[in-house]
C-alpha cells in the first residue's frame, strides 16, 4: 500500500492508507475512533446482532500498522472503546497491544472514564505546538471523532482532512459509520484545503473539489432527430 507524506504547522506526517497517522519525528502511530466493542455493546444494549469479529480484525489491523511503521509509539485520540463496559472487556487483547508499544488513550465521548488500562489515559496531549484530542477545538489540532468521508467518483472514501488550523483523522474501526465532507461541522472545521482518501493508496486532492466541467450543450448526448 503506499502512504502519502505531508506537512502541517511545520511538522511533518505519513497518512498510511489504512486511516491511521505516522509521525516520524516522534515515532508515533496515530488512530481514531478504533471502536472496540461495537458487537458486543450492541448486543448488551438490545440493539441489532452485529458479527463479533470487529474488535480481533481492527486490533490485527493496529498490530500489522504498528509493524509497518516501525513506530514505538502508539496514540488513540479517543472512542477507542465503544464505552466504558467495552473497555473493561478487553482486557488481555490491550495488554498484548501495550506489549508492543508506550500506548496513550485520550478519552472520547464514549469512552470518557477510561480506567485500570495498561498505557496512558488523558483528556488531550501537548506535542510539539499541537494539541492531540478527541474532538477539534482550538487549534492547531489533531483530532477525530467526525469519522470524516468523501465522495469522489461515486464512492464514498473514509479521509483525513487538512485545514488551517485542523487535521482530523478517519475512523480506524471496522464497524463505523461516517460524516460526508462539508456536512454538518466539517464544512466549518475544514472549509477549504486538502483531503486524504485511504484505501488501496492514499490519494491527496483539494478542498473543496474542483467543479465537474459541463460539456458544451452542442457535444451532449442526446436523442437522434
């Protein structure tokens, strides 16, 4: 898969196509939004029976992502867990996890009471003048929570956003949804810059999307006469 280098406020960035962040300067591997525990906390709740694989498949993902990159380093800017029951549940597979990495968890809003886990737990980190939290504020920041996706060619594509003052990351889970770029907030966050759309490569193009040119009404298709 190939990865795309980028700068934002003077530092320099590797979006991987799999979502997640390397920061090379400070061998650090960052993820959003991993959601583990979806299956289960759904089932708990009386919502729809969702196959439990999620949590194994996106923790495999993290572990082949952790290897790649050879970072030393791992940071999860919240949701980590799909709430705080889920968090207590995945003990020995965050252990293997914290085995491999110094592991920071910045609590989101589902996992806002994260507790007795292996690694770091904060509200937000300060690195190197950027703030490292699970909702974008003042910035400049690194953020996720808005699962941010773009449509391009009549796909939608899970994305990082690059603005001025925000870099918001997709979501790294595999059972997640996501906010179309420039609905709802993202459109404020981010009104104009670049995205990063994951997949089989990482592909950068601008924000906002350049116009799809019309063709001239004389060379359009039409009904022979």
């Amino acid at each position: 898969m190939s990865a795309l280098a980028f700068s934002f406020h003077g530092q320099e960035f590797v979006a991987r196509p799999s979502g997640a962040l390397f920061w090379p300067a400070q061998g650090a591997l960052i993820v959003a939004d991993l959601h583990l525990g979806k299956s289960e906390r759904m089932a708990r709740r009386g919502g729809a029976l969702l196959p439990p694989f999620e949590t194994a498949a996106t923790l495999a993902r993290l572990e082949d992502e952790l290897a790649a990159s050879g970072a030393a380093r791992l940071i999860a800017l919240g949701d980590s867990f799909d709430d705080d029951l889920a968090a207590e549940a995945q003990g020995t597979a965050i252990t293997g996890l914290c085995a491999r990495a110094d592991v920071t968890w910045i609590c989101g809003n589902h996992d806002p009471r994260l507790s007795g886990l292996p690694g770091r737990q904060c509200a937000e980190l300060q690195i190197a003048g950027l703030a490292l939290r699970h909702i974008a504020g003042q910035g400049p920041d690194i953020s996720g929570h808005y699962h941010p996706k773009l449509r391009l060619a009549g796909a939608r594509h899970p994305a990082f956003l690059i603005g001025a003052a925000h870099l918001i990351l997709p979501a790294f889970g595999e059972y997640t949804g996501g906010l179309d770029w420039p609905d709802g907030p993202l459109q404020a966050l981010v009104p104009e810059g670049r995205a990063i759309l994951t997949g089989a490569r990482a592909l950068m193009v601008p924000l906002p999307l350049p116009a799809r040119r019309s063709r001239p009404r004389h060379l359009r298709a039409g009904p022979m006469r």
